[in-house]
C-alpha cells in the first residue's frame, strides 16, 4: 500500500477529497466509459447487429418493421433456421433454411406442402394467405448443391423465394447469419 492510499484510510471521515480525487474519480469514469463504447462497437461489428424486417413474406413468424437480432460469427445455415440473405447492393431479406447441400426439396404448388428427402415438413410456422396476391408457383424439384441453400418464407403464397427464378438457390456467401 503506497502513502497515497494509507492517508486516505486515516482521512477522517468528515474531511472532503480533495480536488486531485475528483480529477482521478473523473478519469476513471472517462476510461470505463470509453472502455464500454469500444466494446459495444466490437461486439455489434463482429458478432450480432440489429436487422429490420421488410415485408410480409415470413408472417406469422415476423412482421413488418419487427427487429431482429443477427447472429454472424461462426455461424453454418441449418435448416429451419431464418436468416438474413444479402446480395451485393441488393436490399437483405428474411427467409427460412429449408434445404441444405445435398437435399432434395419438392414442393406441391395445390397442397403447399414441401418434402425434403421424400419426407413432408411439417411446418406449424407457415402461414397460407388465400387472398393473397403474391407470386403464383408451379410443382417443383431441386437438389441442392453444395455451398448453396433453399429457402422459403413462411408466408407462402406472398414470397419471392428459392421457388423464384429471380431468387433461386441461395449460395452460402450471401448468408449474412441467423435471425
């Protein structure tokens, strides 16, 4: 313990700090406080961001104008998860893994069911608008290629998605991380 330190322990309590204690206290308040900023900006530069939904294509799950957390760092699409797509200048979009390399994904445009592998999803997320005026999809069958992803959203008949020609298989690079 330095001399400093002593003299404040046998300060009697009724004596004020003196004006190089404030100075100190202040300091120390302006390097936590500095300390604390930095390590916000990291953390949302390099592990999470904030997102906005735009849209109505993944309702019942999100809405529009919802905010989401993203999840970028060491993260690898599985399917069922939503995530957040970006494609150069393009705007990000929300959409749900629904196949992974390898897969084969077969959708019935009537039923609006999906199978993958041959086997039925059974998805309580989607939600099936009859009244909307969305994109009109035909039967359809894909494998995935590795390094590239299917996804849908869960308001299906309002969705421009991997079913699109315009959209189409997502390539794993345009994955910015899991919603």
């Amino acid at each position: 313990m330095d001399v400093k330190e002593e003299e404040q322990i046998l300060r009697p309590r009724h004596v004020r700090p003196s004006a190089e204690d404030g100075v100190t206290s202040l300091y120390e308040w302006v390097e936590a406080a500095v300390f604390s900023l930095i390590v916000v900006v990291l953390v949302f530069a390099f592990v999470f961001r904030i997102m906005g939904v735009d849209g109505s294509s993944m309702i019942q799950t999100l809405h529009h104008n919802d905010r989401v957390i993203l999840w970028e760092l060491f993260y690898s699409p599985k399917a069922g998860d939503i995530v957040v797509i970006s494609r150069g200048n393009e705007e990000p979009i929300i959409k749900r893994v629904i196949g992974v390399p390898g897969d084969t994904i077969s959708f019935d445009a009537e039923s609006q069911q999906v199978s993958v592998n041959g086997k039925v999803l059974d998805e309580p997320y989607v939600y099936i608008d009859e009244y909307a005026l969305g994109a009109v999809y035909t039967d359809g069958s894909v494998t995935v290629p590795d390094g590239a992803y299917f996804v849908m959203g869960d308001h299906r008949n309002n969705s421009m998605d991997s079913r699109d020609s315009r959209v189409g298989l997502i390539d794993e690079k345009d994955i910015m991380g899991k919603a």
